[in-house]
C-alpha cells in the first residue's frame, strides 16, 4: 500500500528520481486515474512528498507498466461500433468475444466499461429517448449487457485487504439495475467489498443494510431518472441508521454538486473513471457536510 514519507526521508527522497502520477501515467499510455488506481490498491509503490504522490524510478521500472501489450484508448473505441452492433443484434457471444479480445491484449477490465459499456448504455439512451430506437431493441440490448456486465464482474476484484465496504442500489422507483452494477464493479476494483442491493430498493432496505453490514463506509444512491423525493427519503432513513455514513448520488438525473448537496448527500460524481476517488474523497473527510448543518 502506499505511504506517507516520514520528514526525515525527504532528502534522500530527493536524490532520486521522481515522478508524479500524471508523469507516470504519460509515459505508460494509460488514464492518469488508472494510475492514481494502482497506487490506492498497493499495485504501484507510491510516497507522498509535499502532498503529492511520487513513484521512484526504480519502482516504476519494477513493475511491469499497465500498459504493456495493451490496446490504447482509441483501440478499444475502433471497436465501439461491432460491439454495439452485436448488442442490438442479441449476439452476447459475439459481443463477449470482442470484449475477450481486448482483454486477451492486455486491456483494464475497468477501461472496458469507460471506452465500451458505459459509452454504448449512454449512446442507446439517447437513441431511445429520441425515437430512433425501438423499445424492445432497448430491452434486448440491455438484457444482453446485463449478462456481460456479470462475466466482466469477477475480473474487476483487486487482490489485497479491503478497503470496507459499500452499500449500493437504485433508490423506490428506478426499475434500472445496470448503473448500480456497474459503479459497484468499478468500486470493487478499487478495493471495497460492495453489496449492491440492485433496482427499485426501498429505503428502509438502505437503512436496515448498512447496520448489518461490516466495515461499511459509504452508500452510493443511483437515479436514472427524476426521482428526488426517493433519494431524499432514502439519506433520511440512511442518516437516521448512521448519521456517520457518507453518502454519494449519482446517475442522470443528478445535475451537478450543488444538486446532490441539496439532496442532502456528501458528494456526485458524473465521470465514471473518477467514482472512486469520489467515494476515496468524501470517506476520507473526517465530517459529512449534511451532519455538520444538523
């Protein structure tokens, strides 16, 4: 796991060579939070100087780059149009072998979901929303991601200690489970144990979880659709649970920061390579905003 270099250190720190994780990140061809990724989970040696993380240069020689053998991010992408192709067509095993092969080149599980799933999801959205979709295209394509989205699952663990656990669900009235599953899987890859309670979960369901739950840290609340007196009635019944629990919304009906916080919840987060550090964020402060206006 990483570290926090002691005072005494930082001079021989100095004499070697450093670099930053954006630096690192431009040299491997990978996502500067991939990397931020692998220094959270102990993948990547890491020490903090300053305030900021630093990997040594004979750390990052060590170990072998994420990025080796791996398709870049407009590799994955050149094969957005098959993928979606084979979705609307119902060929899961067709979609899957596309996924099988960028894997089999060394991709990130997670980048599959940035560059492929998530991209596809938010593109049949739209095409449904404008009527240029039919609905049972939409229903079948989803079913089909709903399955790949489960055999990506077991890939997205990280090795290692936890990191505690998260609750995750669908607030009263979203019938859609995908999101949820999805930030959950990229959650695990980030080191948490994640239950995800999956669509339509009451409120009181989120309250009764989390006080059985071990080591639980934050809840994540997913709405696809306008659903604020759901979110709001879930928070309450979380904070009356434990008003120590942080909680993060997302999904499209949130509009921003300012929005989630009216909700009453610690923070949002629209980018899916940032969720964990969302969650990473809001964790680590030491009091929730909605606690400390009580």
């Amino acid at each position: 796991m990483p570290m926090e270099s002691p005072d005494n250190s930082d001079a021989a720190l100095l004499e070697e060579k450093l670099f930053s994780l954006a630096e690192v990140a431009a040299k491997q061809g990978v996502h500067y939070m991939t990397v931020y990724r692998h220094v959270r989970t102990g993948k990547l040696a890491a020490t903090k100087l300053n305030g900021e993380w630093q990997v040594r240069e004979c750390d990052l020689i060590a170990r072998t780059a994420p990025s080796q053998g791996k398709p870049g991010s407009a590799d994955i992408s050149a094969r957005s149009a098959a993928f979606r192709n084979r979705l609307l067509a119902s060929d899961e095993p067709g979609a899957w072998s596309i996924l099988e092969n960028c894997l089999a080149a060394g991709a990130d599980p997670a980048d599959l979901h940035h560059e492929l799933i998530l991209p596809f999801l938010h593109r049949i959205g739209t095409d449904w929303a404008s009527g240029t979709l039919a609905v049972s295209s939409e229903h079948t394509a989803s079913a089909v991601m709903q399955r790949l989205v489960a055999r990506l699952g077991p890939l997205m663990r990280t090795k290692g200690r936890s990191r505690g656990s998260i609750v995750i669900g669908a607030v009263a009235g979203d019938a859609h489970s995908l999101p949820a599953a999805i930030v959950a899987d990229l959650l695990r890859n980030g080191g948490y144990d994640v239950l995800d309670l999956g669509a339509n979960t009451p409120a009181r369901s989120f309250a009764e979880t989390v006080a059985l739950v071990d080591r639980c840290k934050a809840v994540g609340l997913s709405a696809s659709r306008s659903l604020d007196a759901s979110i709001r009635e879930a928070i309450e019944a979380i904070r009356l649970a434990d008003s120590t629990l942080k909680i993060v919304v997302g999904g499209c009906s949130i509009q921003g920061a300012e929005h989630a916080k009216s909700l009453g919840a610690d923070g949002t987060e629209s980018d899916s390579r940032l969720i964990a550090a969302a969650f990473d964020e809001v964790i680590d402060s030491q009091v929730s905003p909605a606690v400390a206006q009580q």
